[in-house]
C-alpha cells in the first residue's frame, strides 16, 4: 500500500471512529429517560473527569517540583 491509500484508509477510519463517538453521545442525551437519570449521568461523568483532572494535576506538580529541584542542583553547582 502507498502513501496516499494509506492516508485515505487512515481518514476513513478515523472518521467511523468519530462518527461512533459523536452518535454515541447525542443517543446519549436524545435517549427515552428521567431527568433524574440524565443528572445522574452528568453528576457521574462530572465526578470521573474530575478524578482524572486531580490525578493529571498531582503529577504535573510532582514534574514541575522535580524539575525546579533539577534546575536549583544545576545552578548551585559551582562552575
């Protein structure tokens, strides 16, 4: 295969792939349910990007704090 038919074999499936997506979410919230139900999903998803947003924060701070280390180490090292 070239190139070219693999860029358009990559396209096509890249846009089953988000088309997937993008259905699975308006039958989501278009879906026969109580307004209970729906705030339950919301509240639920609320809370999963959340803990992943805390996790994703701890460990920038642990990567900016070794860096800043790495950098203090360099600079009080005498030349």
């Amino acid at each position: 295969m070239n190139s070219n038919t693999s860029s358009i074999v990559g396209g096509f499936l890249a846009g089953i792939v988000i088309g997937g997506v993008i259905g699975a979410a308006v039958a989501l919230l278009l879906a026969p349910q109580s307004g209970e139900e729906t705030r339950r999903q919301i509240e639920s998803k609320a809370e999963e990007l959340r803990g992943r947003a805390e996790l994703l924060a701890e460990d920038a701070r642990k990567r900016v704090e070794a860096a800043s280390e790495d950098l203090r180490k360099r600079v009080e090292k005498p030349a």
